[in-house]
C-alpha cells in the first residue's frame, strides 16, 4: 500500500482543506491514458474500485491500476517557490 510522508499528510490536509472538499474528499492518484505517468487530482469522494487511504485527517484515492504499481512507494512533499511539490519515491 501507499504510504505517506509527515509532509504529504500536512499538504494534503491543507490543500483540502483549502479548497473546500466535503469531508468524504480527498486527493487521488490516476495513471494518465497511456499508463506512463501518475496524475494527481482533487476528488469529492473516491471512485468504485479506488484504494482509500485515510491518515490523519489525509485522504488519498489510488485508482486501481496505479494501486499495484504503487504499492512499494511513499508519497511526499516540500514546499519550494512555486509552491508544494509533490514526489513518489520508492519505500526502503
């Protein structure tokens, strides 16, 4: 499963939390059509089959596909001056 760093958790709560999401929101993760990248988006509620990810008041949907390719990985983030960034990397 996924896993998320300290940063992630404060960056997805507020970015969440900023937006205006009801409570059942969250971020979700997608592989792009062509299955070569992972894409991020804000969703209201995670989609039938999605990986539900809930720590902290963080909430992170991984869509089936990208579940699998996922799993050994950590999801982070850091702040940098164009804003949050965010980076998988993969779990040790």
């Amino acid at each position: 499963m996924l896993r998320l760093t300290d940063n992630a958790k404060a960056a997805i709560t507020g970015i969440t939390s900023q937006s205006g999401l009801p409570d059942t929101g969250g971020v979700r993760l997608s592989l792009t059509p062509d299955a070569d990248e992972v894409e991020m988006s804000l969703s209201p509620q995670p989609e039938t089959g999605d990986e539900v990810i809930d720590e902290d008041g963080a909430r992170v949907f991984v869509e089936e596909a990208a579940s699998t390719l996922l799993a050994e990985h950590m999801l982070d983030a850091e702040s940098g001056p164009d804003g949050i960034g965010f980076a998988l990397r993969k779990a040790s």
